[in-house]
C-alpha cells in the first residue's frame, strides 16, 4: 500500500433491505490531497462516508485508515462534519465548542485558543454566549465548521459542507479547506453541486446508483476528456442553435450558450453557422465541468431530472 494513502476503500458494498446502496466500491484518498466525492442525491455517497467513520457496518470489502482497519480508534483520527447538522441547542457557542473540543481529546487551555481563532475567523467572535438555538442556518453550519476542525486532527470528511451557506461564507469555507490541505491534511468531502468543486478537489470519484462511475486526478480527467464544449456569447438570434447537429446544448441564457460536440462534430463549422446568425463575442472551445463529464459518463437517461438540469 502507498505509504501517502490515507484512506483506502476496497469492494465496499451495503445493503438496506432491498436497496444496494453501495456496489463494490472502491478508491484511495491519499494525504494533503482534497478528494471529492460527487454525484446526485441518493448516489450512495453518505452511506460510504459513514462507513469510513465507522457509524454504520460494512457489508462487504475493508476500509483502512493509515493502514488500519476502521475501528473506535480510527474514529479518533478524523474530524468528521455529518449532513444533519447536531448541535445542542440549549447550550451557549463556547461551551458547545469547548465540550466538543475536549470530547476529541484537547486540554482546555488549547481549546480556548484554538475556539477563539476560528471564530474571530469566522467573524463570529461575539457568539461565545450566544445559544445555539438563536443561530441562523448559516450561523449553525460555521459552528458546526468549527467543531470538526477545532481539534486539529489529520483528517477532514465533511458531508455536504456548503449546503446552507451563502456565496461569500462558501468561498471562505473553500478558502480555509484549502489551507487545510496545504498544511498536509487529508480532506474528503462530498455535494452533489459540482461546479462548487472545480477549483478545490486534486482528485474525484463520480457516484451514480451506488456506484463508482469514474474516479482519478480531476485534472487528467479533464484533459483526458478533451476540448469538446463550446462557450460561445453573442447578440442577435440564437435560434440558428436549435438547427445545430451533433451538439448537446448544455446551458443556455441569453445570448449564451455552452455546447457540447458529438460525433467528432467539427468546431470550425458552429463558429461559421454562428457569424453567419449573429454577432459573436466570445468564441472558446474549452474542457468541460464536472457536470457534462458526470452526464457523458453515465448517461442522461439515468439521472434524476433535476440533477442533470
């Protein structure tokens, strides 16, 4: 086994009932790399995370964390931030985050000091007596933030961590992940927004019905894919788009559309159909997101509607 694998999954399978909830799964996490976990709701991707922190049993296949089995112990290792959010709302934000702090094995003095950083990181330093319960949603999530990172630990699994944030806490969520990484922790997340990921994750694994569809370095998997979209902005009619053949029109706005080439469908031939139909501004065949890779790989046909919008 790699010495820098922190977490490995192999065969990993689960079933509730009827349901197989994760088929044979498998990939590596490796250290100081931010490893995405992607795919629609319901793809088995929370089932996965809490088998790798050992809150539910697996079926089939082993989980090794640092080369050993998941365990009690392993649990130690991790800062883990659930999808259902589970703060005591009685309690006041410093007690809440001291308690947590000392429950993962921090003295109270370093607690402190470490509470007192993140929240005046936060901009959330008049919160310490603040009870959970007066807490907006987002407020709740920066706590929650808070008490997965406050004790320092190795390793970061967090479950849908922008869900509840606006745009300006999301980026500074990204932002503090980020450094996270850069000091050399392990960070392992999951969402099912993909364009949220495109500038964090070093490597990704896709999950659809439970299973692992494509997993790699995000950067080669791009590259792998090619430049096969079109970002093309322009003023005039766009109905010349709907005539287009061998394209998938990904996203559209006004006078704005991303298409996808097929069939070897030749570039040069939109941009000539499009100057002959309005005024082009913006020309650019690029990689495609996350989002046209996940459908190009499973199929449209297999996800959830409102995911593939």
């Amino acid at each position: 086994m790699n010495k820098k694998t922190t977490i490995e999954v192999q065969n990993l399978s689960k079933t509730f009932g009827q349901t197989k909830a994760v088929q044979n799964v498998s990939f590596k996490v490796e250290k100081g790399r931010i490893f995405g976990l992607l795919g629609p709701n319901g793809a088995g991707k929370t089932t996965t995370i809490r088998m790798i922190n050992y809150i539910i049993t697996i079926d089939e296949g082993t989980i090794l964390i640092n080369d050993q089995p998941v365990s009690p112990k392993t649990q130690k290792l991790i800062g883990y931030m659930p999808e259902e959010r589970g703060l005591y709302k009685k309690m006041k934000v410093g007690e809440q985050l001291m308690y947590l702090a000392q429950l993962k094995g921090l003295n109270a003095k370093d607690a402190e000091t470490n509470i007192r950083y993140w929240l005046n990181r936060f901009k959330a330093a008049d919160w310490h007596l603040k009870s959970v319960g007066e807490l907006s949603k987002g407020m709740s999530q920066k706590i929650q933030f808070i008490a997965t990172i406050v004790h320092d630990p190795d390793i970061y699994i967090f479950d849908e961590p922008f869900s509840g944030l606006d745009p300006i806490n999301s980026e500074l969520l990204k932002e503090i992940i980020i450094e996270l990484r850069d000091k050399g922790k392990t960070i392992l997340f999951s969402t099912h927004r993909m364009e949220q990921v495109e500038q964090m994750c070093d490597d990704i694994c896709l999950f659809n019905n439970g299973k692992v569809v494509l997993t790699g370095n995000l950067r080669k998997i791009k590259k792998d894919f090619g430049k096969n979209t079109i970002l093309l902005e322009y003023d005039g009619d766009g109905s010349f788009i709907d005539d287009l053949d061998d394209v998938r029109i990904n996203n559209r706005s006004t006078n704005f559309a991303e298409i996808r080439l097929l069939n070897d469908q030749d570039p040069q031939a939109i941009l000539k159909t499009a100057i002959e139909h309005a005024k082009i501004h913006k020309f650019e065949l690029v990689e495609p997101s996350l989002n046209e890779i996940f459908i190009s790989t499973v199929g449209e046909d297999n996800i959830k509607t409102e995911e593939a919008a």
